[in-house]
C-alpha cells in the first residue's frame, strides 16, 4: 500500500516533467513572436537584441518592458511632470510597436490569409472525402466476403510500411500527367484515401452486429441504405476520430504542397510560410511570428476535440 501511494506521485511528477519538456519549443515560438527584436532605453548604452541573444531569455521582455514604462509614466504623472511622462509613453509606444510590429507586417505585407484560407479549404475538402471513402472500404472489407478480401486487406496495411519520401517521385509524375501541377488538385487527389483510415474505421465496424444488417436486408434495404441508415450513424466515433486526425495530417502537410505548388495565391499556410524564411533569412521574429499563426487554429482544434483524439488511441482494439 506505501509503495502504491509513492508510486502514483513519481508517475505523475514525471509526466509533468515530460510534458513541460514536449511544450518547451512550442513557448519558446510564441514567446520569440512577441520578443523585442531591438531596444534601447534611457538605461541602456547601446540597443539590445532580445530575439539572438545569448544566453536566450526566456519571457517576452516586450510586455514586461511595457508594463514597466506604463507604471514610470503614472509615477511621472503623479508627481507632476508631464515631461517625463511623455518620455515614457513614448517609449510604450515603441515597445508595442516592436512587440506586434512582426504581426502587422505579417498581415499587411503576406499572403497569410489567402494560404490560411487555402489551408482550411484543402483540409476539410480533403478530410470530408477521405472519411467517406475509407468508411465505404472499411465496410467492405469488415461485412463483406468476396475471394481475395484478404490479399486486399493486408496489400492496403502494407503501403503503411512505405515512407512518404518513396512515393513522392511516382506520384509526382502522376500528377504532371493529369495535368494538376500547380493547382489544389495536387494537393487534393493523392490523399483521397488512407490505408490508416481504411483500417481504422475496418476495425471499429467489425464490432457492429451482422444481425442488424441482415435484418435491414429482410425488410428490403439497398446496400446504399444500408451503409447510409445503419453504417454511418453508429459509426459516427470512428468516424470522427479519422476526421480529427485526417484534418491535422492535412493542415500540417509541408513537403508535397512545396513541391507541386509554385503560385503563391494557391500556397497553404505551412507552404507559405516557407516563402518568408526565403526572403528574410534573418528575420526570425517574423518566421516565428507565422509558425505562432499556423499552430494556434491547431491547439484551440485540439482543445475542442481532445476527447476524440484520447478515443483514437483505443478506437480499433477489437478481436475478430
């Protein structure tokens, strides 16, 4: 019993521990977005660069700073002098330009919200078909008998064990051929199916009852009513799950939209974000104020569905 109760508090502590270690690259994003690029006040000899500083610092200065200038100035006001006081609210002034400048410029002078736009437009066209079409394979494959369902079955487990980068040269020449270089296409006709999805949504329809479709084929059902009236709804988890884990695939997708994409009106948001290292190869302020862009529809999308993405860990685990 002793040794359960010290147990339970070191596993914890250590997940703790590993999750602030896991979270740490994404704070130090966010906190270099809202970093001071270059700064001088009245107690500094020469501007400091907070963003390339060594060793680096670990809070956004700019905010702090900020706060600091607003309380000089009410201190200034106090006492009287307005001399002062706009010294200080001046340097407040600069502070927040330097502090969001990078977001302003990112959205007056990219493209950020038309690859925002094409980002969650090829997301959901994608992920809308991917889920019916490996519900549809996933149906066949689990409540259909037909010769060779299994040859099928594990060719399609098989492409699982293929890596990215070995198709990425065939597939390339497909999509010349077809003539969808540089258009959404692209990006949209190599994913309309996911052999993860197809097992997945295999797996949780094998716990479906075969009466429940027998009976709806006595009372006169098409297979098309079917898959419609019975699959569908109670495969809505599994379902759910594929979409979840389909839309972040898609969103972050980096390799294949550089590649086949060469018009920046048609970039996506990771694709785009590429063209601002390109021309500012020092600025990283500004690349990391657009990765700050890019991952925070992902965390509120994470924070919204996490549920479905903790069943997606069990979703499958069924014995034939």
């Amino acid at each position: 019993m002793f040794q359960r109760r010290i147990k339970k508090p070191i596993i914890i502590v250590s997940l703790l521990i590993m999750a602030l270690i896991s979270l740490l690259p994404l704070y130090w994003v966010f906190v270099t977005a809202l970093q001071l690029p270059s700064y001088q006040n009245e107690e500094m000899d020469r501007p400091v660069s907070y963003v390339e500083s060594s060793p680096p610092v670990l809070y956004p200065v700019g905010i702090t700073e900020y706060v600091s200038q607003w309380q000089k100035k009410r201190e200034a006001e106090s006492q009287g002098d307005m001399e002062q006081a706009e010294v200080h609210s001046s340097l407040m002034t600069e502070v927040r330009e330097k502090t969001f400048g990078s977001f302003t410029h990112l959205f007056e002078n990219t493209k950020i919200m038309r690859w925002l736009f094409n980002s969650v437009y090829i997301a959901v066209v994608t992920t809308a078909i991917i889920v019916l079409i490996d519900t549809m394979a996933g149906y066949v494959l689990a409540k259909k008998d037909f010769p060779g369902k299994w040859i099928i079955f594990w060719m399609i487990i098989s492409t699982m064990m293929i890596p990215e980068q070995v198709t990425l040269v065939p597939t390339f020449i497909i999509v010349q051929n077809l003539n969808m270089f540089d258009t959404h296409f692209a990006l949209i006709f190599p994913m309309l199916a996911l052999a993860f999805g197809v097992f997945l949504m295999r797996q949780f329809l094998l716990s479906i009852p075969d009466e429940l479709i027998e009976a709806a084929k006595i009372d006169g059902a098409s297979e098309w009513k079917i898959f419609r009236s019975i699959i569908v709804p109670l495969a809505r988890p599994a379902m759910a799950v594929l979409g979840i884990f389909t839309f972040v695939l898609v969103w972050n997708s980096f390799l294949w939209p550089i590649i086949v994409i060469n018009d920046e009106n048609l970039m996506t948001l990771p694709a785009g974000l590429k063209t601002l290292q390109d021309a500012n190869l020092a600025d990283f302020k500004l690349l990391m104020t657009g990765a700050t862009v890019a991952a925070v529809p992902m965390i509120i999308f994470f924070l919204m569905f996490q549920r479905y993405f903790i069943k997606g860990l069990t979703i499958g685990g069924v014995k034939e």
